[in-house]
C-alpha cells in the first residue's frame, strides 16, 4: 500500500491546527511491504562489504542487498565503490564515518537519495548528463541535507558539467576540527539548493568551498561562511562564467571574543557573485569576534589577479565584527558602484592594494577606513570616514571623501587618470613628509583638491605630471591646485619630469598656486652695460646695452647631441602656438632629459634615408645578377657567380656525341637561347655616425631571364623579377615591394669581354615610426623608382685546370623618391622627395676551377676585388612637422670603399642545365652585406 507522509508548519502568527494557516508538503509516498496500514517500517542499511566494485552488484552489500528506497547505503569499511551508468537509489547516503573511511565515484546516470553525509571521504560526481537528485519526494528522509566533513574529513567534488539538485542546504566542515572541502569546477556544473548553506563550523573546523570554470553554486536560502565559534570559512570563485549566488551572503558569520570565527570569499577572474538581497561583511548582530574579508582579485599578501564582480541588490554592509573589503587586483578601470554602508560597534576596512579601482556609488554614510597602500583608488561618488595613502597607493577621482592623511609613499592625485577634476575633502587633510600631490594641467585650470577644514602641510612633493595641449607656456602660467578652509605648512618641494620646465609652489591666503615657466625664459648671456643701471640683466636694462635675449638658443637644442637631434630639436622650437603644432610642443616639453632625446631620434625620420640605401643596395644587386648571368653564357669564360657579387667557373659543354666532356679540356656549351631564373636573399647592417642609430637592411626575391645568341657574338636579353626588401632603425621599420625590369648584352672576343645592361625599377614603400614617448605609431607611404646600368670590361687567362679573370666594371644608379605626408599623430611628418645618384667603380680578380663531382660536372669560384663610391654617398631626408621649420637628418653614408668576396659552386646536371649556389660578401667601414643564391640556367 501507499501511506503519504506529510510535514505541516504553520504560517506565521497561525495556530498548527487552524485549517487554511497551514501549508502543507508531501514529503514522501513509499511503497511498504507491510500489512499493518500506517505500521512505518524503519530503513535499512546497506553495508559496503568489499574494496572496489559496482553499486549494482547486490553482494557487494550486506545481505546481498542493493540501497533502496528502504535502504541506506553505507561506505565506510574503505572501499572504492563506481556507479557508472544506470539509476542508483539510497533513502539515506554516507561515505565514510569516524571509523571508516569511503570512496564514491559517480561518473555517469543517475542517484536518488534522501540526507547525505560524506564525514571521512570522498564522493566524485563528474560527467555531462550525470545528477544527483536530493529532491524526490519518494524518499522517506525528504529534508536533502548535505554535510561534508562532519566528524572528519569530507570531500566532494562535482565537475564535468555534472548536477547536483537539493531541496535542503549544505553543511561544510560544522563541528570541532571538522575538514570539509567542495569543489565544483566545468561548464555546466551545477550545485543548486534551497535550503542555508554553512561552511566552517566549531572551534578548528575548516570548510573551503572553489567554484571555477563556470560551474554555479546558488541558494534560494542563506549562505555563510565562517559559522560557528572558532571555524574558519573558505569561498573562491574564479574564472569567466564561475557563478555563486544566495538570497542573503554573509562572510564571518558568529563568532565570539574567546573563539573567533572567520570567513573569506574570494572573487576573480570575471567570476560572479550575486547576493538578491544583502551581502553582509560580518553578521550585523551581537557576534563581534567574527572576521570577515571579501577579496576583489586575490587576498591580501597574494600576487593580484584579474577582479570578479559583485552584484549585491542592496549594497554591502558591514557588521558588528571585524569586516574588510580588499581591492588587489589587476584591472586598470574597475568600476565598483555598490552603496556601503556599516555597523557603528563594528571595525570596516575598505583596502585598495591593487589595480585601478573606482567607487562610483555613494557611501557617504560609511564611517569605517579606507586604506590605500597600492594601485589607485578613484572616488567618484562619495566616500565617508578617514581614508589615508601610503606605499605606493595614489587616492585621486572626482567625489567626496571624508578627511584623508597621505602619508610616505602615498599620493594625491585629484581627477581622472589623464583628465583634471576637483577632488573634495569633506574634513580635514594632511600632507606628511614623504608624500606626494600629483597635478595635471589643462587650460586655464588644473587639478584641484578643496578642503572644507584644514590642510596641515608637513612637507611633501607637488609633482608636475602633464600639461594642456592648448596652453602656450611660453609665457609663464599659473594654478591654484589647492583651497582650504584653513592652510598651515607648505610643501617641501616642486617637481616635474621635464628637462624645459621650472616649476614653483607659492601660498596665498589658504590657497596653494603652482607656477609653471620655461627653463631659461627671458635669460641669455647679458648685454652690454652700456653705462646704465641694468645693463647686465638679461636685458639691456636702461643702460641701452644689446638684448641679452637675443642669442637665446631655444627651449629644445640645448640638450641636442648629434646634428640630427639638434635638427629636429630647432624643428620643434618653431612649432607654432596652437592646435597640433602646440599639442606636439608641450607634449615634449614634459620630457626628460634621455626620453627627449630618444624622442629627437624617433621623430627625425631618418628611417626615410635608411630606406634609400636599401633601395640603392637592390639597384646594384640586378646590375651584379645580369652582369653574372653574362659571364657565365659567353664561351671561355669564368663562371658566373650565384648572387650579385659571386663568381662562377668556366661551364662544361657537351660534345658531339652528347656526352659529358672533360671539364679541364672543353668548354661549357653556350646554346643559341637560353633562360633562366635566380632566387636570391641578402641580409646586412649600417653602423650609425654622429649618434645615429644603426640600421638592418634584408631583401629577398627573384630574376628571371630570356636571352639569345645574335652574330655568333652578342648575346641579348631581357629580365623580369621581383624583390622584397626591408630596413630596421631604432623604432622605426620599412618595406617595399620592388618591380623589376631590365635588358642587356654582351660579347667575348680572343678572351676579351664586354658585358652591360639597364634596369629600371619601381618601388612601393611603407615606413612605420613607433613614438612611445609620445604613444604615436607613425606611418608614411610613397612611390620611388630607381634606374641602374653597368658595364665591364674583362679578360680570361686559362691556367690549364684553372682560369682567372682580372675585371673593372662601372656601375650607376639613380634613387628616386616621392614626397608624401603621413597619418598617426602630431608627429607625423611632410618628406620631401629625394634623389640619390652614385657611380661604383669595382676592380678586381675571379679564378675558378673545374672537377668532376660523382660524375657531374662542377665548378669552384671565388673572388675578390674593392669598390669604390663617387657621387651621393650621404643618405638624407628633409621634412618638416605640420608648422614650423624645414629640418635635414641624415642616415649613415655608403661606403667610399668596400671589399667585395665571393665564393661558389655551380653543377651541370644535364647536358644543357646547370645549377648554381653561392655567397657573396660586401664589407666597408661601416656597412656589411650578405647573401645567398640559387640560380638555374637552360640552355637550347
């Protein structure tokens, strides 16, 4: 028969009994096995019997018997029991006990019970599709209970997008040294209750609850952490997608003077923490030794962590015990609106030890301290109470707070982070020796911190740490950074980073005013005295001497280096007053002495001139190509080299008969037509002159070529090909992309050779300038083309196995570039266009050697010989800012004279193909250049 049980509470206020004030729950409907109507049968116990196994198998148990509705299932002779599929039913569960302990891994299916117990074990849930159901109302213990730890040590874990549902609560670690650990962790794992949740209980009792990888923990009910007298509570949740929510949240929950409890909850890492009625820090009633703390990103005294959020519908309250609030984080605009408010018999702490924080909501009511000693707390709302900085904590925003002491270490930093604003101290406020007030300047204000009682100023530093971009200071400006309804001591120092400013703080009545000159505005050497009164004064005076000002150097060159940096730094001093052109001046006007200089560097764009020598390095690569591909396609001579300044041997030819000849006897065969390819890459660098930075210079790319035979004597041809080719200079870097096209021709006659050619090449470039100083990337795009011819005169002297070839070539190229303006910032520059033309003039001896190579016929060539440069050797770039004076920077000039070396192999794989590797070398005094080159030539 069926006998439904019920449980009846009464509603409040209402008699048990009255009918209509009750409600009522059905609570269980289990079928007996019995014949007496309403004679309840008590559960059973299932004993685990043996060490691992399956909950199915009925031996496997006491009796011989499975859990049941009837029965409980008991775990604790320390066996390992597995419910991998199917559905396990339990009217009551434990795992382990004070005697025992137990082991149960749930992996997949489903379990039916009613109260569980893990007291001295460990139960896994884990698996999408797997749950664990507290809430059937065919148990006969329907209160779903849940404790772990309880006489022991307790762990369960859920993970792997498993489910938990319970109509009751969870108790974690709830009596004297109890140790209970719950761990959920997965997407879609799920531990949802209805009932209180309690965790940390009893004097040594530990809980700790982790929530990560977005599983979710939720409670229609209480949640808290730290219960009982003595017990410490434990809750981190962490990671996007991690959720914790409760109707009410409290951290520290009871606790009492002798035995204090403890709680700490712990959000980060995008995580979420919502409590649909009140977070409370500390239980707001007579419990006062009761710790709670609320860690945003990682705990005091941990490395800070990506924050998590709070969402608490009516805010966060601080009770009777010792409640904190700690902020060591690693955002750099968290954003915290929540209403604070507080127990007036409790002790609340508001920590800020990291990260950017702002409190928008307005806690004006709170009463507790404030303690910034790391990252920087923004207070655009309202704050009450003390607040004090120190460390290297920075207190800034736009709101109220209530009196404030900014002590060693700490900083003042009215307004937003890179905006000015007025900060108001709604108390008193003190400057202590060591500290510091951080102002930034805009317009005709500046940030500002109004006191409406007294400002005790015990020293301290006023640090300068911006400026407007729309203000000329070259007539001096002035500030008032600080107004007090009383001022008494001054500042000890006035500071800014800058290497042309002077700044000063002077006091009038209760206000503070900071004055911001140039370094040597209105100064020079002195003028003559001309008998007057003043004469020396910088001025002339009365006495009618020259103007001491007139040889004032300028704001910007006296610090210059290099004819470069002073270049740029006249550029710079004749900026005009406004718009950009301002923006950019007082932009650099904060800088430092090295970070000027560095800056001098950066805005030169001497990245343009490094640009020309790399595209002057690809015009003589395709007259060194053609001119090879010449030397190796007329007969007797020496082999051509693999890339632009390699040489090859003499090339074998075939006899009549088609076979291979001997390649110390015969020549290589030159067909009538031919064509050929050849891939090439280059690698060098340009040691910087004058304090120039040095450069990198790459290129990589192909040549091919068609040619013939014309009067048994001149060969003809024509060229085609691509390059890639880069350079690199201290924060800047350039590409282009080259198009090549060339033609030439040559002869040998009775071991004489003349060899030419012409190429013309276009050029699509970019440059990128990176400003840090400035926070500016600067780009720049233009055309440029350049033309390329050559000519040599050689004479091949055969040695028997081995010839040489004494050569002088005359090689011209012309770099031509555009003009553009570029894009990015008040740095950007107008480059005029440039043109470059050198003559190279190149002397020198090639040997090669023939051998025969496992059947093929190989050649080994080497060279060597100098070349000189005649014409435009300095790379140079003239631009200009927006207003202001042209300027000219140069980059490293081309080496007057450079070692050329060479060295090769070439193979002839077939009758009419030959294949080709080398490395060629180019060395001066301040530029090397490298590459390698494959190449294959067919000839028919």
């Amino acid at each position: 028969m069926f006998v439904k049980m019920y449980r009846v509470e009464s509603a409040s206020g209402a008699s048990k009994g009255t009918a209509g004030r009750t409600r009522r729950r059905v609570l269980a409907s289990v079928f007996l096995a019995s014949t007496v109507l309403g004679a309840a049968t008590p559960l059973k116990a299932s004993d685990w019997v043996v060490g691992d196994g399956d909950w199915f198998t009925a031996c496997n148990w006491s009796d011989c018997m499975l859990p049941s509705v009837q029965a409980s299932a008991y775990i604790r002779n320390g066996g390992k029991v597995t419910i991998a599929s199917g559905d396990a039913v339990a009217g009551t569960l434990q795992v382990g006990d004070s005697n025992g302990s137990g082991t149960l891994t749930f992996s997949g299916g489903s379990l039916n019970s009613g109260n569980a117990a893990i007291e001295n074990g460990v139960m896994t849930v884990t698996g999408r599709g797997t749950e664990w159901d507290l809430t059937n109302p065919r148990m006969p213990v329907i209160k779903g209970q849940i404790d772990i730890g309880k006489h022991g040590t307790g762990v369960l874990v859920v993970s792997g997008g498993a489910k938990v549902l319970n109509v009751g609560g969870v108790t974690i670690a709830p009596g004297e040294g109890d140790s209970g650990t719950l761990t959920l962790t997965g997407i879609g794992t799920t531990l949802a209750v209805e009932g209180t949740v309690n965790i940390g209980g009893g004097i040594g009792g530990a809980g700790t609850v982790t929530i990560s990888e977005r599983a979710s923990f939720s409670t229609a009910s209480s949640f808290n952490v730290g219960t009982f007298d003595g017990g410490t509570g434990t809750v981190v949740v962490t990671g996007n997608g991690s959720s914790l929510t409760a109707a009410r949240l409290t951290v520290g929950y009871r606790g009492s003077d002798d035995e204090r409890s403890s709680g700490s909850l712990t959000i980060s890492d995008g995580a979420v923490v919502n409590a649909t009625e009140v977070l409370q820090i500390t239980r707001s009633t007579k419990y006062s030794g009761t710790t709670g703390t609320v860690n945003i990103g990682a705990a005091e005294g941990e490395a800070a962590a990506a924050a998590g959020t709070i969402n608490s519908a009516n805010g966060i309250f601080f009770g009777d015990g010792e409640g904190i609030l700690a902020f060591n984080h690693t955002e750099s605009n968290y954003d915290f609106s929540h209403v604070m408010t507080n127990s007036e018999t409790g002790t609340a702490t508001i920590k800020q030890l990291a990260g950017v924080t702002t409190l928008s909501g307005d806690s004006s009511a709170f009463t507790g301290s404030t303690e910034v000693t790391g990252g920087t707390l923004l207070v655009n709302g309202a704050l009450g109470g003390t607040l004090s900085a120190s460390g290297s904590g920075v207190l800034g925003g736009v709101g109220t707070i209530g009196s404030a002491t900014i002590a060693s270490g700490g900083a003042l930093a009215p307004g937003l982070r890179n905006a000015i604003g007025t900060l108001t101290v709604n108390g008193d406020l003190t400057f202590e020796s060591g500290s510091s007030y951080a102002v930034d300047l805009t317009g005709a204000a500046s940030d500002l911190v109004s006191v409406s009682g007294k400002a005790t100023l015990n020293g301290g530093t006023v640090r300068v740490r911006s400026l407007d971009d729309s203000t000329s200071y070259q007539q001096s400006q002035t500030y008032t950074i600080l107004s007090a309804g009383s001022l008494e001591g001054s500042f000890e120092e006035t500071l800014s980073t800058s290497a042309f400013l002077d700044v000063a703080t002077t006091y009038e009545g209760n206000d503070a005013r900071l004055t911001v000159t140039l370094i040597g505005e209105g100064e020079g050497e002195g003028g003559d005295d001309g008998g007057g009164d003043n004469g020396g004064d910088g001025g002339g005076g009365d006495g009618g001497g020259d103007d001491g000002g007139a040889d004032y150097p300028g704001v910007f060159t006296p610090i210059a280096e290099t004819k470069n940096q002073y270049a740029v730094a006249q550029a710079l001093d004749s900026l005009d007053q406004s718009g950009d052109s301002l923006a950019l001046y007082n932009s650099m006007l904060m800088l430092g002495v090295d970070e000027a200089l560095e800056t001098y560097e950066q805005l030169s764009g001497v990245v343009y001139a490094s640009g020309q020598s790399a595209l002057m390095q690809n015009a003589l690569t395709v007259n060194a190509v053609i001119n090879n591909h010449l030397r190796g396609a007329a007969p007797g001579s020496v082999a051509p080299p693999s890339t632009d300044a390699l040489g090859y041997a003499e090339e074998p030819q075939a006899d009549s008969t088609g076979d291979f000849p001997n390649v110390a006897e015969d020549g290589f065969d030159e067909g009538r037509f031919a064509v050929w390819g050849s891939g090439l890459g280059t690698w060098g660098k340009i040691d910087g002159t004058d304090g120039s930075s040095d450069a990198d210079l790459k290129s990589g790319g192909f040549l091919l070529g068609a040619d013939m035979l014309v009067d048994d004597m001149w060969r003809l041809g024509v060229a085609a090909g691509y390059t890639r080719s880069s350079f690199d200079i201290d924060q800047s870097s350039g590409e282009s992309d080259d198009y090549i096209l060339a033609a030439y021709a040559g002869m040998e006659l009775n071991g004489f050779a003349v060899r030419s050619g012409l190429g013309y090449t276009w050029h699509n470039a970019k440059a990128t300038r990176d400003v840090p100083a400035l926070d500016q990337t600067l780009t720049g795009e233009y055309d440029a083309d350049s033309f390329n011819a050559f000519g040599e005169l050689a004479y091949n002297v055969d040695l028997g196995p081995a010839a040489v070839e004494p050569f002088a070539n005359l090689s011209f190229v012309q770099v031509k570039t555009d003009g553009f303006t570029e894009t990015g910032g008040t740095g950007a520059l107008t480059v005029d266009g440039q043109t470059m033309n050198t003559t190279f003039t190149t002397i020198g001896l090639r040997a090669a050697t023939d051998f025969d190579l496992g059947g093929v016929a190989t050649s080994a060539r080497g060279t060597l010989g100098w070349m000189h440069a005649f014409g435009d050797v300095d790379t140079e770039t003239t631009a200009r800012f927006a207003t202001g004076n042209d300027f000219t920077v140069f980059g490293t000039p081309l080496d007057r004279n450079t070692a050329i070396i060479e060295a090769g192999l070439d193979f002839q794989v077939t009758e009419s193909a030959t294949i080709g590797i080398g490395y060629a070398g180019q060395f001066g005094e301040n530029a090397r250049d490298q590459g390698l080159n494959a190449d294959l030539r067919v000839r028919f």
